[in-house]
C-alpha cells in the first residue's frame, strides 16, 4: 500500500521588486531572481514570512517572521522549517535560461527532464538535500 505524503504546509513564494526578477542569479543552466519572499502556512495555524538573497551561489534567509495564534513563542519558531521553506521557494521559481543565437537569453519553466538537474542545483543553492516534500506551491 502506498504511503501518503505529509502534509507539511503551503509555500506562495513572490518577488518583492520587479527589478529583482529581472535581476537574476545564474547556477548552471537555471536562474532565480536574487531576491524572493516566501509566505508559509504551516500546521497548527502558525505562519512563517522568510525574506531571502540569492547571491554568490547560495540562497539564505535574511530575515524570519514567524506568526502564531497563541502568540509567538521560541517554541513556534524553533518547528518551522526554515531551509525547506527556503528551498521550496528557489525551486517554485527557479527557470531553464536558454541562450539562443543572437546573444539574448529565454527563460523557460523547468520541465520533467530537468528535474534531477533542477534538485541539484537547489541542493547546492541552500547548502543541503532540502525536504521540500509536503510543502504545496501555491500559485
């Protein structure tokens, strides 16, 4: 029988500044925006907002805030996933760069094939092998 994933949360990921969207980071043959940020819905009614730069070949959160219905507490802060939701983040918006012939360069989504190619380059991004499973993308 089939396990099922569990449900970690929900991940919208934005671009605060349209400059930063044109202002992109290159690792290997994909590109992010150098700066996103990323709003999570997490169990338990907490919610994470994680400010991230995408610099020098590596993803880091620059800022966290964490929000809970009890209030906020070291112990809310201490079960969010930081790094997954980072990672989940790069990986929602990160985009095939296709140079063509006369110089200019075409952003494509990440297809199937890219797949392994695109965890890769997610994984040297944030520095680990981020479990991004479970964390729905939303739109």
């Amino acid at each position: 029988m089939a396990s099922r994933k569990k449900a970690r949360g929900k991940v919208r990921t934005t671009v605060p500044d349209p400059e930063h969207f044109v202002s992109r980071e290159f690792v290997g043959p994909f590109s992010l925006p150098r700066r996103l940020r990323a709003h999570a819905e997490l169990p338990g009614g907490v919610e994470a907002i994680v400010e991230i730069a995408v610099s020098g070949g590596r993803a880091r959160a620059e800022a966290v805030t964490v929000r809970h219905p009890r209030g906020v507490g070291w112990t809310a802060l201490a079960t969010v996933p930081v790094r997954d939701i980072v990672a989940t983040a790069c990986l929602s918006t990160l985009m095939r760069t296709v140079v063509l012939p006369d110089g200019t360069a075409r952003l494509e989504p990440v297809g199937r094939e890219d797949w392994r190619a695109a965890r890769d380059a997610i994984r040297g991004l944030v520095g680990y092998a981020p479990r991004t499973e479970g964390l729905e993308v939303v739109e």
